[in-house]
C-alpha cells in the first residue's frame, strides 16, 4: 500500500473521527472504536488483494492468540457467540471421547449473556441456573456445589465484565465432581487469576472480539484448548463439516479415498467463518490489548474512589481475590434502602449525556427466550435479580479521559446534591 493512500486514510479518518471530550455537547459512551487507521489500512490491503475469505491472516491471528495465551490451539470464528456455540457443539459431539450427550445438564451463572445458554438448548443439553457471588457479580461456587446432581455433566462460568471467577475453587469442583468445565470469557480477554490467563482452566475457553470488547476483529471470537481432537473437531464443525482446515487430514483421506478431498463432509458442520479482514485486523489489534486494559484498570480505580462519597447508596464490582480484571465496562448498583430508584438516577445520566445499560442481560432465568425450554433454576437467585432491578454500567474504555470522567462524576454528584442526599 502506497504512502499516498496511507496519508489519504489518516487524513480522512481524523477528519471524521474525534473522539475527544467536547463540554458545550458532553457524551460519553459505553464504548469507542479501538481501531484505527493501522486497522483500515490492514482491512484495505485484504480488499486489494481480493483475498477476503478466510486464509493465511486467519491463521495467523490464530497462532498470534494462542501464543499470547499460552494455548496449543486456536480457531477464530466469526464471533464470541460463534465461539460458545462452536466450543459447546464440540464438546457435545459424538466424536468426542468423554464428552457431554443430549439430556447433559450444564451450570451456568444467572447473570450471563443469551448465547451463553442458547447453545446449550440448542445442543440438547439442560442448563441448569444458579446464583452469582454479589460482589465480583460471577457464579458463586457454593451455589454450584448445591446445585450439583445426578445428571450434571459440565459447568460454564462467565468471567462478568473480565472479573476473573474463583478458578482454584472452580476447577476443585470440577475435578472432584467430574464436569467438564468450558470457560466463557467474552467479556474478559486480559483478564488472568493467580497469573494464568483466562481461558486456560478448562477444556476450552471461548473469546470474543467484538466492536465494544477489549480489541476488535469488528465482530470475531476465538475458542482455545490444549486438546488437538477438539481442536480438529472445532475445525472441522466450523466449516461445512469438512476436512479442509484440520491439522491432520490424513486418516480422514486413508477412510474415504473415492471422495475428492477438497469436498470431503465427515461430520455435522456450520459456516462461522471469519474472514481475512478480520484476521488481518486482529493482528494489528492484540498487541495494543495491554495498553487498553492498563487504562481500563486505571480508570476503574479512578471511578471507584471519585463516586466514594456515594457509597450509602452505591456498590461497584469487586476484583476476586487473586483475579486480575479487565474491565471492560464498570458497573454500578443501587442498594436496595436507597430513596430513589435506579431508573431515575439512569435517566439523569442519559440526560447528561453518560450512556448507561443493563449489567450483561441481568438474570437470565427471567428472560422469556428462556421459559420454553428444559432448564433448571437451582436455589434463589437472590443476587442476580438485584443486579437486574438495580445495576447498570457506564463506559470504561480507552476514551473517557480526564474531562470525560470528570463530566461522569459531576453527574452523579449533582443526582444526590438535587436530592440532598450529600453530607
């Protein structure tokens, strides 16, 4: 690519963007783009090229992810939804030894995503919903252990926002009760507990790169194992249920010589391809995922210690002990003894031009996607119904800078002060 065009795309991308804080028209969004010309000038390469389904840049954010987690395999997927699909139906295939089988239960966190359940159902397998810890906001182990029964075969925590969940006690439970664990960690790519990377405690970890998460592929996601058969198995159901793109396709050829191996079908498959602007994308984005999450950090310190003096009325998410967070968004809660609801301190915040929105999807057993489905809801959830009456979260990216947050702050101070509820 010419230095000409290089020039003509930053020229045009600054004359389009600013994402700097304007006072006289105050907004701060829940999230801002973390690409930039770099990423166009990457994405318009793979346009010139023609080369734009899924290939060598593909592999190679592959290989670039798995390193950076420390994984023997990666395969990346048109998005973090992909992924927990892939990674379920995988699990959950018959050409897995010891894996999960129609009926299977699955314990996931009432506070989680839609597709984190859906594939579950979607897969023939019953999740079973249990309750969060209420102040990391992830699954509480204990509920986990109760909620443990004849039929339960596997467990799928969700690291919220990038809190990394109690792992040690987690991967115990799984070990000692037999279930195999898949880690969601959509929301959590930077995020490690006691040094090791999320993503790396179970048989699989599932990432997305979505436009509003840590780094973008613009939508993306990637699944992790050290397991090369689920690997092979996650390859092959990613693509039509062909051979094309495992590592080892020799014993699939040697068994079916008479077909041709480029339309070679042995399994059950889907299309979640990413493509190559993708992958080309990624590649300039990962490297850039330790600045933005050391913001973040900074940030979400910065937040907790400004909106302090509210702390009568308010509660933020706490780092697990052991955890590293990443943060990719900051959520608040309102006590339940506050003498006002969270809807109007909501509205204020939109009026000043803070965008606010649900924690994740709330309590997911609520949701009425759910209700026809076999599931199971084990013991209260207490906790999570909280979190959906009375949380919301603001934006926590490389973005808000100093007059920003300053702005976010004010907000909420004015919201009591009109209340009088500032000593």
């Amino acid at each position: 690519m010419t230095d000409t065009l290089r020039a003509a795309v930053e020229a045009g991308w600054i004359a389009r963007n600013d994402f700097a804080f304007d006072p006289s028209a105050p907004k701060v969004r829940l999230h801002e783009p973390t690409f930039g010309p770099d990423e166009v000038m990457a994405a318009l390469d793979c346009l010139m090229e023609t080369r734009v389904t899924m290939g060598a840049k593909v592999l190679a954010f592959e290989a670039q992810f798995k390193s950076h987690h420390g994984a023997a395999h990666g395969t990346m997927v048109n998005s973090g939804s992909s992924a927990n699909l892939l990674a379920v139906a995988a699990v959950a295939n018959h050409e897995t030894r010891d894996g999960l089988r129609p009926g299977d239960e699955v314990i996931v966190p009432a506070l989680s995503w839609s597709t984190t359940v859906w594939p579950l159902i979607q897969l023939g397998l019953v999740p079973v919903v249990v309750d969060i810890e209420p102040r990391t906001l992830n699954i509480d182990p204990e509920a986990v252990e109760r909620a443990i029964g004849p039929k339960t075969r596997g467990l799928m925590p969700v690291h919220v926002y990038g809190n990394p969940c109690r792992m040690d006690v987690l991967t115990e439970i799984c070990r000692r009760r037999g279930l195999i664990l898949i880690e969601d960690c959509c929301e959590a790519l930077g995020a490690s507990f006691r040094g090791t990377a999320v993503g790396r405690f179970g048989r699989v970890g599932t990432f997305s790169t979505y436009y509003s998460h840590h780094i973008t592929t613009l939508e993306g996601g990637v699944c992790l194992t050290d397991d090369f058969d689920l690997a092979e198995t996650m390859r092959i159901l990613r693509a039509h249920g062909w051979v094309r793109e495992v590592e080892d396709p020799k014993p699939w050829y040697d068994r079916h010589p008479d077909i041709d191996p480029r339309f070679l079908f042995v399994n059950l498959g889907y299309n979640l391809r990413p493509t190559e602007l993708q992958g080309a994308i990624g590649q300039v984005q990962l490297p850039k995922l330790d600045g933005f999450v050391a913001f973040r950090r900074a940030l979400a310190a910065w937040y907790r210690d400004a909106l302090s003096p509210f702390a009568e009325f308010l509660s933020f998410q706490d780092e697990t002990e052991g955890g590293f967070h990443s943060w990719m968004t900051f959520a608040v809660q309102v006590a339940e003894t506050a003498p006002f609801r969270v809807g109007a301190l909501r509205a204020h915040l939109e009026a000043g031009g803070v965008e606010t929105r649900p924690i994740i999807c709330g309590n997911v057993a609520r949701q009425p996607g759910l209700a026809p489905h076999p599931h199971r809801v084990a013991g209260e959830l207490r906790h999570s119904d909280r979190v959906m009456d009375g949380g919301f979260s603001i934006g926590c990216h490389q973005h808000v800078g100093p007059a920003a947050r300053a702005h976010v702050a004010e907000r909420f101070a004015a919201f009591f002060a009109e209340r009088g509820l500032v000593r």
